[in-house]
C-alpha cells in the first residue's frame, strides 16, 4: 500500500463504488413464515437460500414457502 496526504492508495485493486440497498431484518420466534411476504413486497423475481448443514431443514421450509419464485437452496461448507 502507498500512502500520499489524506488517501490511501491500495496497489491492484481498481476504484468501484458499493452501494447498498438500506436494510431490513425480521427477527423473532416464527418470523420465516413472512419470507414469503416480504419476497413478494420487494418485487422478487427469483430466490436463493443459503444456509449451514445444520440449517438445511429450515432452508427447504423456505424454499417451500417460496415455490412460486423457484428457489435454489445452497448449503454452504463448514468452512464458509
């Protein structure tokens, strides 16, 4: 890395910009039956479930709750 004034410049990593969609977490007992719901609200077109080995079963129930959006479920490695 080099360093000049104020900037910091980080050598092989060309300039981007990220910018976020502002975020929304439901938390709380029962709270994956509005996936769904909020899929939909958002105008969702398609879904993608991630989720550990020990989560699978919950992730096939979302997955299931959002058939119309034909799902892909990814069980992510331990090492992830």
């Amino acid at each position: 890395m080099a360093s000049w004034g104020k900037a910091l410049a980080v050598t092989g990593i060309s300039p981007f910009a990220y910018v976020s969609n502002p975020a929304r977490v439901l938390f709380g007992s029962g709270r994956v039956r509005e996936v769904a719901p909020e899929l939909e609200r958002l105008g969702c077109r398609r879904a993608f479930v991630v989720c550990t080995a020990d989560q699978k079963d919950l992730a096939l129930r979302v997955a299931l709750d959002c058939a119309e959006l034909a799902p892909v479920v990814w069980t992510a490695p331990r090492w992830i």
